[in-house]
C-alpha cells in the first residue's frame, strides 16, 4: 500500500470517525462525526459518507475501509461475523465490497466467539482495534476496551482467540438515571477519586453486585457518602465488579479508549492486583492501515 492514500472509517452505534491516511498509515487528518449507524436516515450510507468525506474523494482518494456497526443489520450490509481465533489475515480475507460510485469501498467482518460457558459474544469495530495495537505486543497479551458495551480480549500472537462483553457503561447509565439511585445523583460530573476506590473495594466483598448497589442508597442516607460522591462510588461498584470478573489477578492490561474513562479502569485494575498500559487512542486508525496493507486493492 506504500504511497497509497486510504480513507479508514470507524462507523459505529453513535459516532462517524474518518481518517485519512498515507501509505504509511500516518494519519494526515481525522474527522469525527455524530452521525452513528442508527442515525442515518432510510439506509443513506452512500450518500451520508459522501457528504462526510466527498472533498477527500475530490482531492484523489480512491479506497474507504470500514469497520465497526456499519456492517451489522442495522448498517450498511450485513458483514457475517469469523468465528474465533481470528487473525488480522482472516479479517483482510474476509472484507465485503460495497456498491459505492468513485471509490472502491470495502468492510471488515466482525467476530463472534464464545464464553467459557458457550454463551455466544460478538464484537464489531473492537477487532480492528485490536489489531491496530502496537507491533511490540507479541505473544499473550488481555486488552480491556471500556465504554458502553466494555470488551475484554485474549490475543496470542495478533490473533483473537477469546473475549467477553460487559455492560458495564450501559447499566451505569440506566441506574443513574432510571432508579431510585437517580435521586441521589447529584454529581456535577466530576470524579471522587475517594468514593471511586470506595466503590472498587467494595466490589471484593460478599453478597453480590445486586446487594452491593443498594449500597449506594444507604450510605447516603445515613450520611457514610455525600451525594455528590455517589456516581463516583457507584462507577467504581460496576467497574469494580467488571475487573474482578475479567481479569485474572495479577494480569497485565492494555486499555485503548478515552483517556478518561481509561484513567479510571487503571485505577480499578491496580486496585484488583493488576497493571495496565494506555494503548493509542487512533488504534481503530492503526488497525485498518494495518488491514488494508494486506488487500489486493483494484
């Protein structure tokens, strides 16, 4: 792909992220957009991605690769999921080419393995993340992406072999907002880094995460935690719980995401028995430069 320009698209539930990026994979410029998979008006992909990138088009650029939620049955077609252990080769092996008029449009699959109980699990957009990782992460290596829908991934050699989901962003924003829990929420947004631990440490006892929340409630009322610390105590509960769940004490983690929401995950990992490492931000970025170097491009 040396000297060849490539638009690389992560097109998720929410967000429209574009980069535009040389042979290399050096990103020359980045866009981010609101316009989520969902948001997208009567199935006008095309059109919606012209209007987003048509100048880059105009400029000369001749390749978009995709990925993430823009090949689920709610997005742009239905790219069917590889089954784990999948490699970076099996997903440029696996990519669909879509009908798009002056370029040539092609996405990458999603993947879909199971739990150690055989309860299925599928992801889109966190694999090509995953690969975008640096080429120093040889052998085994657990990468955390934390958000909404939370994934946990075991890699062996640059290949997926396992990974679980945890709702952990959704569930926090449904119990701040739709419970009783919601009365007490009166966080300006800033995070009690105190209340935050408190919420971690609380997640080693016994009883249970439904018993545990209710925690939330009543220290508050008998004045043991201010209202105003309660999100932050609560997040560190369900953050606390995700760790501890996914996370063999002792292991070593690497994070890709905000780097806010990750400073807290690397809080809870160390306060579980483990480290954690920042990964790049762009790794969406990385991993469809990465991708698209092994494509037979027309």
């Amino acid at each position: 792909m040396e000297d060849i320009l490539l638009i690389a698209i992560d097109w998720g539930t929410s967000n429209f992220r574009a980069f535009r990026l040389n042979g290399s994979g050096e990103i020359l410029e980045r866009r981010l957009f609101p316009i989520g998979v969902l948001r997208v008006e009567e199935g006008r992909f095309a059109e919606t991605l012209l209007v987003h990138v048509g100048d880059w088009l105009t400029a000369g650029e001749r390749r978009i690769l995709l990925c993430g939620m823009v090949g689920s049955r709610q997005g742009w077609a239905e790219a069917k999921y590889l089954s784990c252990p999948v490699g970076i080769k099996d997903l440029a092996d696996s990519v669909v080419r879509l009908p798009f008029d002056g370029a040539e449009v092609l996405l990458v699959p999603g993947v879909q393995g199971e739990d150690s109980y055989g309860v299925p699990e599928v992801m889109r957009g966190e694999e090509t993340e995953a690969m975008g990782m640096s080429d120093a992460h040889e052998g085994t290596a657990v990468v955390c992406m934390p958000g909404t829908h939370s994934k946990w991934i075991k890699l062996h050699d640059r290949t997926i072999v396992s990974f679980i989901t945890c709702m952990t962003g959704e569930v926090f924003a449904a119990l701040r907002r739709c419970t009783i829990l919601a009365r007490i929420m009166t966080s300006d947004g800033m995070v009690d880094n105190d209340a935050f631990l408190r919420g971690v440490a609380r997640s080693a006892d016994t009883g249970g995460l439904l018993h545990h929340l209710f925690s939330v409630r009543t220290l508050a009322l008998v004045d043991q935690l201010k209202e105003q610390a309660s999100a932050s105590y609560l997040s560190g509960l369900l953050i606390g719980h995700e760790v501890r769940a996914a996370m063999p004490k002792g292991t070593h983690v690497h994070l890709i995401g905000a780097t806010e929401l990750c400073s807290l995950y690397a809080k809870a990992i160390e306060a579980c028995g483990g480290s954690s490492t920042l990964e790049d931000q762009d790794a969406a970025a990385r991993g469809l430069a990465a991708i698209a170097r092994r494509l037979s491009w027309t």
